[in-house]
C-alpha cells in the first residue's frame, strides 16, 4: 500500500518537473484556491459564527424609529433624540448609536 503511494507520489514529481508551464499554472490555481477559499471562511466565522463581542449578546435589542406602512423608515433619530433617550431610559443599561449606508446587517434571535 505504501509502496504504491511512494510511486504515485515520484511519478507526480517527475511530471511536474518535466512540464513546467503546467506546474506553474498548477501552483497558481491551488494557491488562488486557497486563498479563496481561507477568505470566504474567515469572513463567515466573523460575521455568522462568533459570538458578538458584548457582555450579555442575548440581552441585546434594537431600537428603531417609526416604519411606514411600506416599510421604509419615515425617519432617522436625530443626535438630540439619541442623546434624550440614551440619558433617560429607564429600561436600558446602556445605548449605542450605529449609522451605516451599506446594506447588510447582523441580527440575533427572532426576525420580526
């Protein structure tokens, strides 16, 4: 079993040696492949598999403004609505603030 192993692998080597174009573009697809690949799964265990880096992640919630019937925003807080709830909530431990134009976002627990 060894033995047969041993001389697929020197038959390999041999071929790649003697055809240098083809163990060039060989080496380039496993590496693009790679690549590619470690790429894709370090940005999926970021987004999707750890844990958000916060205290208490079960405990998080969203605090959105009011949603038309069509279910586009009818409006943004402003900074002194933000600040007024962030100094007056009773209910929350803690308020952040998080603006973004790209349109992707994380959510955990249920989907309203």
């Amino acid at each position: 079993m060894f033995g047969d192993l041993r001389q697929d692998l020197r038959y390999g080597v041999r071929t790649l040696l003697k055809d240098r174009s083809f163990t060039i573009v060989t080496v380039l697809t496993l590496g693009l492949g790679l690549g590619a690949n470690m790429t894709i799964f370090s940005f999926m265990d970021t987004l999707f598999f750890r844990p958000l880096p916060v205290h208490k992640p079960d405990q998080l919630v969203i605090v959105e403004a009011t949603r038309a019937a069509n279910g586009k925003l009818e409006r943004d807080y402003a900074y002194p609505e933000y600040a007024y709830l962030r100094d007056h909530s009773q209910s929350l431990e803690a308020l952040a603030a998080h603006y973004s134009t790209a349109p992707l976002s994380e959510r955990a627990g249920r989907r309203g």
